[in-house]
C-alpha cells in the first residue's frame, strides 16, 4: 500500500482540503507554494493514465472543484495542474496557486509552514470546496 493510500484511508494523518468516494486532496508537505494540493485516486494506481477513461475524466473534474476552491481561498490568477513525480507510486496532480510561472518551479527549495497554517490553509480550502458541493 502506497503512503497516500495510507493517506486516503486515513492510516496517515494529512491536512484534507476535499475527498469523495474516488478521490482525495491534501495539501502537499513539501510545497513548491502556499496551497500547493495533491489530488489522488483512493484506488491505488501508478500512473495517471492508467486509470480507465472514466476515472480520469472524473478525477479531472474533482480536481477542477479542488482548484475553484484553492483559488477562492489564494485570490491567485490561475490554480496550476501539473502531472510530475516519481518518487510516489501513486497516480497524483499538483494543484499549486500561481501568480507567475515562478509560482510553480519545482527546483526552488521547497517551504515549510508551521502545522497551524498548514491546518488553516487546508481547512479554507475544504470549506470553499464544500460550498460547491
């Protein structure tokens, strides 16, 4: 079983900014920016497109309730989705706020937020979402 896996069922505590029955967002440990968010399929699956074409497409569209909700929350000019990695075999997009493309370089060093902010990041995060719904 994968760390988000572990992540999704709970097993792993994580700052939950919105799940459903397919699929759960959390806010990235390592983020490349504030609000930096990982949308995951709770069925384990390494690679994104491997999933059916059903899957996909539904994740994309809970990916883009995730990202209405994130840049609600940021006021940012776009919510970035990138596909990227390899060190978590687990199927996953990157939903960063962005205001310049700087806003999602992944070589810069990546910034640490003290648990509360973290907390409260994903907890407007979740609300915003939940407005949605």
């Amino acid at each position: 079983m994968s760390i988000f896996s572990k992540i999704a069922a709970g097993e792993i505590p994580s700052y939950k900014c919105a799940e459903n029955e397919q699929f759960y967002a959390f806010l990235d440990i390592s983020p490349v920016s504030k609000g930096h968010t990982l949308v995951i399929p709770r069925r384990e699956i390494d690679y994104i497109f491997d999933l059916t074409d059903e899957e996909l497409a539904a994740m994309q569209v809970f990916a883009k309730h995730v990202a209405l909700a994130i840049r609600e929350v940021f006021k940012c000019r776009k919510v970035a989705q990138v596909v990227l990695g390899l060190e978590v075999p687990h199927a996953h997009i990157h939903l960063i706020p962005m205001n310049t493309e700087d806003d999602v370089n992944f070589h810069r060093p990546k910034q640490q937020f003290p648990a509360e902010e973290m907390k409260q990041i994903a907890d407007s995060i979740y609300a915003a979402y939940q407005k949605q719904q």
